[in-house]
C-alpha cells in the first residue's frame, strides 16, 4: 500500500529530491490514520480513500516540513515584489481534507452534545 500512496505523493507533485524525507513520512500518516479508523475497519476496507487520504495528508505535512508555505518580499520605495511559494494554510488544509474523505470510517473525533438538565 505504501507504494501506492507514493505513486500518489508523486502525482500530486513531490519531486524525486523528497523521496528520502516522503517514505517515512507516508509511512508514519498511515499508521496514524489506520489508527484512527473505527474497530474491525481496516484501511483496506476504505477502498481507494485511505491511499488518497493518506498520500493528501503527507504532502500537506511534507508541505510544513519543506517551508513550501514560506512569504519572500522584497520593497523598494513605493514598489513591492512579493513571491509566494505557496498557500500558508496548503499543508493543513489537504489534511483537513484528508480527514473528510475517510470520515465515514474514522472514530468519532471526540466532540459530543449531551443533554443538560434544565
């Protein structure tokens, strides 16, 4: 399964300069996110999401890691140049996605009404 979500890794954009630091990465995001699947689910049960979720949430950590977020600006006078690599919230918005698409599997995420006498 590794392999795969690898594979996707690559698809959406990871270049072969990150393999090193993406293996373990993809590997350390599976296990927690198999983790977090109720009892008696196994990622193989989610079908093609779990690899989705799991190569989504890995690039968004990946993105955090490699400072792909960073701002560079430059001024001069009246004249700014400003260059961004990338969107600040990118890396924690593909997880937050990531969470979504295997939703329907996932525990509970902890949050609960409960009834108040009154």
């Amino acid at each position: 399964m590794t392999e795969g979500i690898m594979a996707l890794c690559r698809a959406m954009g990871a270049g072969p300069d990150q393999e090193e630091l993406l293996l373990p990465l993809v590997q350390a995001v599976s296990e927690q996110l198999a983790r977090r699947l109720r009892p008696g689910i196994a990622p193989e049960d989610c079908g093609p999401a779990f690899s989705l979720a799991a190569a989504m949430a890995a690039m968004g950590q990946l993105a955090g890691i490699t400072g792909e977020n960073e701002l560079s600006s430059f001024t001069a006078g009246e004249l700014t140049i400003r260059r961004e690599t990338g969107n600040r919230d990118a890396g924690d918005s593909l997880v937050r996605q990531a969470e979504r698409l295997l939703s329907p599997w996932l525990e509970d995420g902890g949050f609960a009404f409960q009834e108040v006498q009154g």
